[in-house]
C-alpha cells in the first residue's frame, strides 16, 4: 500500500521535475551578479505590490472593514483607463480617468452598501462585498465582453529599459515605483502628522465623539473609503499597459494584496511596504529555489506570521 | 428548581426528570432521523427520476460540509474561511486510497477520517487560540496553502486535472457503489447519520460549553473550561464531517479536484449558513437545499449566475440579515407567544 | 341529420387537457423526449476568465448546426442545442452533463469543457453510456491512456503531443541553422503546461541533440505579474526561449517582456501566438514570433478555410478561435456519422464514426479523420510560422508532416505505457 503513495514520488525525480533546485539558489546567493539582478526585481516586485496593496490596508486601518471587493476596484480602474486610453490616446488621462472612476464608484459604495454593515461581524462584510465582486465582474463581462483586452505601451515609455546599480530597471516601473513611493510618503506621514489625519485616525476610534465635535463622520468614512478605492483604481490603471485585462482579473490581486497587508499588519502603511518587499524577495529568489512551489511559499510564510504575530509584523493590537 | 430550593423544601432535586426530558429529545432526534431516511430511501421508488436522486446526492454531500461549518459558526463563534480544506481532503484522500490500494469501501472510509483527524488535529493546535479575525485569516491561508500543495504535487493528486480514471467501487455488504440507486441510498444514510450524530453534539452538554464559549470565551475560561481544547475538539469533529461530504462528492463525479480544496468551497459554505440561518440545526440542511436550487434553476436560465447570486446574497445580507430558518422560527415563536398571551 | 352536441367538455377532452397540464406542469426532473428534433447537450465555461472558450465554441457549433439542420438534420431530426455554463468548477461540469442527459432528454453530449472538466465529463460518459465528443481537452492522455478508453467517448481537438512533435522538429531545424544551442522554457504550471514543455524539449533535443535547456520557469496560470520570469530568463542568457502561455497570459508576458527588451535578445517560439486572441490583442506585437497554427484562415491555405473563417467573422464580429474550429469539426462528424449510419442514436453514431475520415477545411490535407483506435482526431492542419504584426500574421506556414506524427507518437505511447 505504501508502494503506491511512494512511487509518484520516485516518477517525479526521474523526470527532472524536481520541486526544490537547491542549487540554483545558493549558486546565485553566491554570486553578486545574481545577487544584485534577483534583489531589484524583487524590489520591483515588491514596490508594484505594494501599489496595489496600499488601499486595503488603509480602509482597514480607518474604518476597521476589510475591504474584499478591493479587487474589483482595480479591475474597473484598469478598464477605465484603456477605454479612456483608446478613445483619447492621452495617457495622463487615462490614468486619470482610473482613478476618479474609480474614487466615485468607492464613495458610492461605501455610502450605501458599506456603511450598513461596519458594526455586524466580518462574515456580513464579506458577503456583501463578495456579493459586489460577482456583480461587477459580470458587469464587466457585460459591457466590455469576456475576452481579454489589452491596452498597450503609450509611445513615450517605449524605451530601452534602464541599468541602474548593477540592475535591470525599466522606464515605466521607474514610474509605478515612483507613484507608489509618493503614495506612502503622503500616506504615511499625512496620517501621522496632518490634522486631517488626526481627525481621521479619532474618527476611526470614537466616531460618536468625533461627530459630537460638530465633524461630519459620514463624509470621512466615505472619504477613506474613496481614497483606498482610488488607490486600487489607480494601481489597475498603471499596470494597464503591462498586463492583459479580464472580467475577474481582480481575484488574483486580491489575494496578494491580502497576504501583503496580513503579513505586514493591517493598518499598516508601513507594513504593507515592508510585506510588500518580503514577498516581492520570496518570489524572486523563490523562483529560482522553489520553482514548483513559490505560490506555496508565500502561503506557508503567512501562515507563520499569522501563528507567531497574528496582528502581522507592524500591526497594532485590536482593541 | 435549583438547588437551594431543593436544600429548603427537601425534596429531591429534579434533575432526574431534566435527564428524562433530554432522553426523550434524544429519542425523538433519532426517530426523525429514521423517518427521514426512511422517506428518502424510499423516494426512488415513486419517482424514476435520476435527477432527482442526483440533486438529493448533492445536498448530502454539500448539507454535511455546511452544517459542520455551522458547528464552528454558529455555535462555537469560530468563524473559518477555511474549512473547504477538509471537504477536499476528504475527496482526494478517499479518492487516492480506493485508487492506490485494493482495500474496501468501509476501510477507505474510516481511514480517511483518521487521515483527516490528524491533519486537523495539526492545522487546529495551531489556529484555534488565535481569535476572531485572525483565526479566519490564517484558516484561509491553510486553505490556501493545501490546495496550493494539490496543484503542485502533480504526481500524487494529478495536480489541476484531479485524480483520473474514476474512483474504483468493489462491492461490500451488499452494496455496489457504482448503482446509482445503492449510491443514493448511502449517501442519504451518511447524511441522515450524519447529522443525527451533530445534532446530539450540539445538544449535549459539550455543546452548551461551545454557546458560552461563543457568547463569553473569557467568562468560560473562568469557570474552567479548557477554551483551547474545547474549540479543538469541535474542530476537528466539524473537519471529520466536513471531509464525509467530500467522500460523498468524490463518489459523485467519481473523482477530486483541486477545486474541492479551494476558496470558493468555504465561500459557499458561508453563502449556505447566510441563507439557511445560522441559529437553528437544521438551517444549513435548508440553506444547501436553497443554494443548490438557486443554482441549477439560473444556470439552466443564463450565463450571468454572478449578478443572480450576488443580488441574493445582498437581499439576505442587508435586507434581512438573517437565514431562512431564522425567520421561521422567529414567527413560529412569535405566534406561540401571542396564542400564550391571549390564551 | 342533425348533429347534437353535449354541453361542456367532454370526458375524452378533460382527460387529454390533464393529461397535457400534467405534462407541462411537472416538475423539471421529469425527462420529456420529442422526436422531431434531438437534443445535443453541451457542457461548456461561458462565464469566469476561460469565457471566451465557451462563447467561442457556442459560436461555432451555432453555426455548423445551422448548417446540417438545412440540410435536413440527422436522419431527419433537427438539432436543438442545450448549451450551459460550468462556471469552469468540475463538479458544475459533471452535474450539468448528467442534468443534460437526465433531465433535458439530451441523447448526445459535444463536452466543451476544458482540463479538469473534461475529465469530469468524461467518467459522466462512461457512467451513463451517453454518446460523447470532446472538443477542448488537448490532454493526450484523456484518449492515449487505455484506462480513459470507452466505446461512447471521442475527442475531436488537437492532442498536445501532436503539436509538440511538429513543434520540435521545426525548432530543432532552425537551431541547427541559427546555431541556437542554450534554451530556456517558460510554461504555466499546471498539466498543459508541464506535459507540452515536456515533449517539445524531447522532441527537440531528439532532431538537434545539441540542444541544452539552461532554465526553466513555472509561473501560475494567470498570474499577473511575470517580473521576475523575465529576469530569470534574461539573466540566464538564452539564445532561444520556448513558452507556451495563452492568451491573457501570454499577452500579459509579451507587454512585460518588451519592456525589458527581452525580444531582441533571443529567438522566441510560443507555440500559442499565431492565434487570433493573441494576435489581434498585443498591441505591440513583436515580429519574427516563431509559432504554430492554432488557428489561422490562411492556413491551410485553401479557399474552404478561408470561406470558413470569413463566414464566421461575418456572423459574429470577431476571428475565430483554436476552439471554434475543434467544435466545428466535432459537428461535422456527427452530421456525417449519423448519415453513414442513417440514424441518430447514440450508440450506430459512435460505431459509424470509429475510423471515420471527412471532408474538412482544417485537415492538412483537406480531410481529417476520426481514428479508431483510440478515438481521436488525425490529421488535421498543423504547421508553424513566424508572425508579423498585421494581417496574415503569419505570411508562411511550414506543414508538419502526419507521417511523421503518427510513427513517432507511437513510440511516444509506449514509452509512456500506453500501448
């Protein structure tokens, strides 16, 4: 009996599908070549994740709600930009278009079917923002047809990529990379140490004191909730001209923005980076040593995470 | 009366007649239980119509998984969005003993749940004590990471093609596997049984202790219930039956696949739970029977099964933020009461 | 005479008015067969990321149907299609291929379905003895292994170790040439992937034994970011790469790779680019892609194919896809199986189909057959190219030769024990 569980085992060795290249990877840690061209695309990985995963973190730092429809609020922001894209042939307003589209479409939905659900436990949230991601992929699917689409490189970023510090970088990454750091800076810093910012993290403890103050809490959930949605909107409009667009390209986002914001701790602009950037390094470096099983790797690491830290590497205990 | 009542009057303390009355309840489960099984085993005979049988063969497999879930939501306050693991665990492992090894039906079966058992017994020690939010994260991620390791361990689970070839059925007591009929029969036994087994869970004093643990973990934990072993136990029992609906779904198509392990499996756990209500024992059996019309009748109608479903499940979340068997409850209570108020 | 009539409704009439209501108000679990037309049941993915597979091979069943149904139909019945979505679950495909048959009275299955769900479909054959046609599977071993063999159950698509044959030695031909002696392969992860970069590599090293696979990358299936496949593969300087992502995928891998210049730095054969969802998706489309046909209205350069994929584009407003020509041919081999057989049964079909050879429009040499052995489809078009980025695509075709295919998949079946 246990001949036949054990001889799969032996079948695959033989044919050189081996899950684990060992080799390969120490042969590259060795080498600083390797060493260099795996850590900037890790790096590049990480900042492109990072983009995407930025919104979830902070409508769940704020208003305490996981956003699951997160997915679908890049999907239409990539939508909208090619379909801006191909009626203007303006890239700017293309991206543009994304965000704003996708900032209403946010504000909306946190106004009216969000805002009914914050007090009930996480399964109501899941269901109704689940119930959402069905609903606007067969939209989708509906007004932009099944098959996917894609927008192209604008002219101006169809250069030569660029080698900087021993690394492979091209042009247009420089600028997602770019956009993804102003986004943390102004994130970041802006929660910490603008007023609005005070206002908003106070209206995220004690929202009836806040209101009793005379602030319109309403106005600010829907805000927050407009911002993250705009971030996913945005991040689905920059990576538009790299990647191809489907009705349901939103699921895979979903989960890395997940696993990044679960790893990093949730409410945490710093944490998504930094989860970000560990996960772009356990893929990049993953692929060479694990190249069966990196999908497996990251699911393994946040599973370790969650056991030793469950509020994630910089989350705050939940009250 | 309690016990001080009892000290006072000095008359004995009537726990004897609580027993009797949870006695009586116990009796009564198990003859609903053969009523009902009676009922269905019969079906076949008036009606000849094999789709039938097959719709009834899927709740079994699909009520199994949900109510074991509701073990874990509804009673315990154990929200998992995981626990499609062991539903597909149960699959591919009954599948790849029958496959593998020669040996009989009954053997495969209870082999899969001791398989299950300690793979739940592992991913459970390490979850339960994280609370709330966390313990359905990394529920989710386990989930994840064992369909993961399905796709990739081609060569043992077939990988995205699942196990091949039809899952072999020899004979048994009598009982040919590969007869639809005989498989209906079994199927509506394992559910029957199945559930008579939860529902004496649920009720008996263990399931009292997953209430309290439910409504106040730390007030349990102060009266000294071990609350890690309890949610435990509950977990890997919920994991068992869980994994008995997969055997029955394996059997079904005659196969697993990597889709039995995935997300979308616990996700419609949780639809099933939401529609059928998750405050009586029987509202996961109505939510399964609810879901799976839900979903034959729109996919016989259109492709668009999405905004269907979504639309369904935004009327329940929001509209009536509670199950089917909720409301039927409520107003049979309601009308109970308000014949008692006038009576 | 006077004819007198009884007030009311007669007996004879209440009995057949409730008869009749009976009939049209039971429940939807009670079979109803007609015989004027038959029901072909299909099993397909209309909705989720595949959809395109499903509505593109509706479409082309759609309009072959047309076409026998015209022409009276088989032996007579008119054929009325019941198509539904599997949503791409297995167990949804077994459940709608079993409902198919037991409850809408369908008499025969075309399996749409694609990986899993074929298998799926398949044991839903094999269990209840429905006549079945696969059209999307190109696993081989859902006809090459003898496990998998029913009387009741074909496959009409292309068979991945096909492909890879042709595949193989046309690369291997140019890398004598061109010198290209360090490959790297880019495949997703899952059955197709590995079982197709498989035999291509065996293929190719066979006719240019000095070929070297120097890396290896295994993406998922519709992962969205490939940055770090492309650094791996341009830091493992290759002089070709061979990938056989689809679709989005391969789409997506085209953007993110042009970005990184990684075209002018290597050969690139993709066994799926010269495919219209490829082709008139890429905005930037390299040129000098090698590629193999999945399918092109110029090749076989006939005027039938032509016609056919004009006729198509006309009708539905888009190209046709590998799949819309797979279920094409699957309905024409039951129309003229079932005129051999003169009948419509399940069963006289299947016999009359076993070795079976028709006029086909995709056949490389205008005809494709239905072998008997194993119940699968030989003979049709394949060849490779390499693409432009206009219209034709793919200006020449090189033939693969079926001689060829045929002795060296033989010896392919026995060194897997299929034979």
């Amino acid at each position: 009996m246990l001949n036949g569980f054990c001889a799969p085992i032996i079948a695959a060795r033989r044919n050189g599908y081996l899950p684990v290249d060992l080799d390969a990877l120490t042969g590259c840690l060795a080498s600083p070549a390797c060493l260099v061209t795996q850590t900037t695309s890790g790096f590049i990985i990480g900042m492109l994740l990072f983009l995407v995963a930025v919104g979830l973190t902070l409508i769940f730092g704020v208003l305490k709600v996981v956003n699951f429809s997160h997915g679908a609020f890049y999907m239409f922001g990539a939508y909208f930009a090619m379909t801006a894209y191909q009626l203007s042939g303006s890239f700017a307003l293309a991206m543009f278009c994304g965000a704003a589209g996708t900032a209403l479409l946010g504000l909306i939905f946190e106004r009216v079917f969000m805002s009914r659900v914050y007090g009930a436990d996480v399964l109501m949230q899941l269901l109704v923002c689940y119930a959402f991601v069905l609903i606007f992929d067969d939209v989708v699917r509906m007004v932009w047809g099944p098959e996917f689409r894609s927008m192209g490189m604008p002219a101006a970023f169809q250069v030569m990529p660029l080698f900087i510090a021993g690394g492979v970088v091209p042009p247009y990454y420089l600028l997602l990379i770019g956009v993804a750091l102003v986004a943390a800076v102004i994130l970041g810093l802006g929660l910490a140490r603008t007023r609005l910012g005070k206002v908003i993290r106070a209206a995220a403890h004690n929202p009836g004191m806040v209101s009793a103050l005379g602030i319109n809490t309403g106005l600010i959930y829907g805000g927050v909730f407009a911002l993250g949605g705009m971030l996913a909107g945005l991040a689905g409009a920059l990576a538009a001209p790299v990647r191809s667009l489907t009705p349901g390209m939103g699921f895979s986002v979903l989960i890395e923005s997940f696993i990044v914001t679960v790893i990093g701790g949730m409410g945490s602009i710093l944490g998504a980076l930094i989860g970000a950037l560990l996960i772009g390094m356990i893929r990049s470096f993953g692929s060479l040593g694990f190249p069966l099983f990196t999908e497996g790797l990251m699911y393994l690491f946040m599973v370790i995470v969650l056991v030793i830290r469950p509020t994630g590497l910089f989350g705050k205990e939940v009250a | 009366m309690t016990e001080l009542q009892a000290e006072r009057t000095g008359e004995p303390l009537s726990v004897a007649r609580d027993e009797a009355r949870s006695q009586r309840s116990r009796y009564l489960d198990v003859l609903m239980a053969l009523a009902a099984f009676g009922v269905l085993a019969s079906l076949p005979l008036f009606f000849g119509s094999k789709a039938l049988l097959d719709f009834v063969i899927r709740c079994s497999a699909f009520g199994l998984f949900a109510t074991s879930l509701n073990l874990l939501v509804g009673y315990t306050g154990m929200i998992s969005f995981g626990h499609g693991m062991f539903f597909g665990l149960g699959a591919y492992g009954f599948g790849l003993i029958m496959q593998r090894t020669g040996i009989p039906v009954p053997a495969a079966f209870v082999a899969t749940l001791v398989i299950t058992a300690i793979i739940a017994t592992v991913i459970g020690a390490i979850c339960v004590r994280l609370k709330e939010i966390y313990f359905a994260f990394v529920t989710l991620a386990f989930q994840m990471l064992i369909h993961s390791t399905i796709l990739s361990w081609a060569s043992l689970t077939g990988g995205d093609q699942g196990l091949r070839g039809g899952i072999p059925r020899p004979v048994f007591l009598g009982i040919d596997l590969s007869n639809h009929v005989h498989l209906y029969v079994t199927s509506c036994a394992l559910l029957v049984t199945g559930l008579l087994l939860m529902r004496q869970i649920a009720q008996s004093p263990f399931g009292y202790t997953l209430r309290m643990i439910r409504d106040n973990a730390n007030r349990a934990s102060f009266i000294g219930i071990d609350v890690w072993r309890a949610k435990l136990t509950i977990f890997v029992l919920a994991a068992l039956f869980a994994a008995t609906g997969g055997i029955v779904m394996a059997l079904f198509v005659s196969g697993a696949y990597p889709e039995f392990a995935y997300w979308t499996i616990s996700g419609e756990g949780i639809f099933i739970n939401m529609l059928g209500g998750v405050t009586t024992f029987l509202g996961p059996m109505v939510g399964t029977v609810l879901l799976l019309i839900l979903n034959d009748t729109v996919t016989r109608l259109t492709e668009y099964y999405g905004i269907v479903l979504g639309i369904v499940i935004l009327f329940f979340a929001i509209g009536l933020r509670k199950g089917l068997m909720d409301f039927v409850v409520e107003w049979y209570v309601q009308r109970r009461d308000g014949a008692g108020e006038r009576g | 005479m006077q004819r007198t009539r009884k007030p009311g409704i007669s007996r004879r009439s209440t009995l057949a008015l409730m008869g009749t209501g009976a009939v049209t108000f039971a429940t939807p679990w009670v079979a109803r067969a007609q015989a004027k037309t038959i029901k072909v049941g299909m099993p397909t993915i209309l909705s989720g990321r595949v959809a395109q597979l499903g509505t593109s091979s509706r479409n082309a069943v759609m309009l072959e149907v047309e076409k026998v149904n015209s022409a009276g139909g088989l032996a007579g019945r008119q054929i009325e299609m019941v198509i539904r979505d599997s949503k791409g679950a297995p167990q949804e495909a077994a459940r709608v291929a079993r409902e198919l048959v037991n409850t809408d009275g369908c008499e025969l299955l075309i399996d749409a379905e694609a990986s899993s769900g074929a298998f799926a479909v398949h044991e839903v054959a094999r269990d209840l003895g429905v006549f079945c046609i696969h059209t999307n599977s190109e696993t081989s071993a859902l006809t090459a292994d003898p496990k998998q063999h029913i009387p009741n159950a074909f496959r009409a698509a292309r068979q991945g170790v096909h492909d890879s044959i042709v595949g193989g030695s046309y690369a291997a031909a140019i890398a004598k040439t061109k010198g290209l002696k360090k490959w790297a392969t880019c495949a997703p992860d899952y059955a197709y992937g590995r079982d197709t970069t498989g035999e291509f590599t065996l293929y190719l090293k066979r006719f240019a034994p000095d070929v070297e696979i120097i890396s290896e990358s295994w993406p998922k299936l519709f992962q969205p970011d490939y940055t770090e496949v492309v650094t791996k593969i341009l830091q493992a300087k290759p002089q070709a790469l061979y990938s056989c992502l689809w679709g989005g995928d391969l789409t997506s891998y085209i953007d993110q790779a042009n970005i990184y210049a990684m075209f002018s730095q290597m050969e690139v054969f993709a066994v799926n680019m010269a495919d219209y969802t490829a082709l008139t998706v890429v905005k930037n489309l390299p040129k000098g892609i090698h590629s193999g046909n999945r399918y092109i209205k110029t090749y076989p350069a006939t005027a039938e194919n032509a016609a056919w994929g004009d006729a198509y584009k006309a009708k539905y407003n888009e190209y046709p896809t590998n799949w819309s020509w797979e279920n094409a041919t699957a309905v024409t081999l039951i129309a003229e199986a079932s005129k051999k057989a003169n009948s419509a049964d399940g069963k006289k079909i299947a016999e009359a189909m076993r070795g079976l050879t028709i006029k086909s429009p995709f056949g490389a040499d205008g005809t494709v057959t239905m072998r008997a052995e194993d119940q699968t489809l030989i003979g049709y078009a394949i060849g490779w190219g390499t693409t432009i980025p206009q219209e034709p695509y793919v200006p020449e075709v090189k033939a693969g030769d079926w001689k060829t295919i045929l002795e060296l998949e033989a010896e392919w079946k026995k060194s897997k024990g299929y034979a």
